[in-house]
C-alpha cells in the first residue's frame, strides 16, 4: 500500500515547521535545566503545542486535498476520505 501522495511544497513546509517546533522544545529542556519560572515554561509548551498541532492540520488538510482531488487513487492507497476525516478528529 502506497502512503498518501502529498505536493513537495506541503512536505518541505511541514518539516520547516517540525524543525522548529523542535527547536522550541529544546529551549523547554534549557528552562528547565535554568529553573526558569513555572508560568515561562508552560508558555513556552503551550507554544508548541499549538505549532504541533497547526502541523497535523496542515498535514490532515493536505490528505483531504488528495482524497477529494482522486478518489480512486486514494482508496486504492488505503485513503478514502473517510479515514481522513478520523485523522481530523484525532487532532480536535
């Protein structure tokens, strides 16, 4: 079974994205090890919960995207717009 078919642009985005998020994660791991103050780190997660999640979305609307521009195809790859759509619910 082929993975879901995806424009390049989408996926250099998304890891532009993750690479950041990741970049905010280890500024969470230095606050922490600097014993920053509480309310700052849990800014700092809640920051990066959101830029995560904004990854999925982007990545579940792309997948649609796909769904609805070939069905066929997308069934075929094990895609149809149904598991999509859980994909989507697994995020909200």
């Amino acid at each position: 079974m082929a993975g879901m078919e995806l424009p390049e642009e989408t996926i250099v985005g998304l890891q532009k994205r993750l690479r950041r998020v990741e970049g905010q994660v280890r500024g969470i791991q230095q606050m922490l090890a600097d014993a920053r103050d509480c309310r700052d780190v849990v800014t700092q997660i809640a920051a990066a919960n959101k830029a995560l999640e904004q990854v999925g979305f982007v990545l579940v609307a792309a997948g649609l995207t796909w769904c609805l521009d070939d069905p066929v195809r997308s069934r075929d790859a094990g895609y149809d717009v149904a598991d999509v759509q859980k994909m989507f619910l697994k995020l909200a």
